[in-house]
C-alpha cells in the first residue's frame, strides 16, 4: 500500500512540473547556456549587408545572396579594410564561397555601393 502512495506522489510531481513547463516558464539556462547572449555580436553587424562571395576581383566584389538580390556589385577602394577573424587581412583571402558582411556607403554622383569594411570569419564580442 505505501509503495502506490507513493507511485501516486510521484506522477502528480511530474504532471506538476509539466504543467509549470507548458504554462510559459523557460529553464534559467535556456536563452544563453552554450552560445552566450547572440544580440552582443548581432547588433554589430545589424547596419552591415550579409552575402556570398560569388567573385572577388582587384576593383570590385560581386556577391550572391544579398538582401538586394543575386549579383550584387561592391567597389573596392585602398581605404577598403578587410578583416577575417578580427585580424586584418588582405584581400586574397576572400575565396568564392566566403560568407561575408559589408560595410557600405553608396557613392553620391554615379550610386555605385562602395565597399568600407569587408568581414569574414568569427567575429569575437567588441567593436566592428
């Protein structure tokens, strides 16, 4: 008789905990337990524009996948940084395939989109 006293116990606490889980509570590590809190790093780049590396040429950057559409043409200037892992690197570097985020100014006179900074790679928390 104790033994289903407590079998009785012990599925009321489990419908209890359930219930709790269902009714809106979220586990305290569930928003940052293995990545830490994404918005530090995401709020960076939030101005920047994301894309494949479809061509990397000396004077421009063509990329796919952009909010603009496919084939989307970046100028490269000398005041161009480029940067891969938060370390500076040259533009060689940038291989087709390269997931990028671009740093951009569109010129006043022909609207061409010139490219700033060039970022590829793992970005750490800090400043872009």
């Amino acid at each position: 008789m104790k033994l289903s006293h407590t079998a009785v116990i012990a599925v009321l606490g489990c419908a209890a905990v359930a219930a709790g889980q269902q009714a809106g509570q979220k586990s305290p590590l569930a928003e940052h337990s293995r990545f830490g809190n994404p918005t530090s790093i995401a709020r960076i780049y939030q101005s920047y524009i994301f894309g494949v590396v479809r061509k990397a040429g000396k004077n421009e950057l063509v990329l796919d996948k952009t909010q603009f559409g496919n084939d989307q043409t970046f100028k490269l200037t000398k005041k161009t940084k480029f940067i891969r892992n938060d370390k500076p690197v040259k533009m060689e570097t940038l291989k087709p395939g390269t997931m990028v985020w671009i740093d951009m100014r569109r010129d006043k006179k022909s609207g061409d989109m010139i490219a700033k900074k060039v970022v590829s790679g793992v970005a750490p928390t800090g400043k872009p």
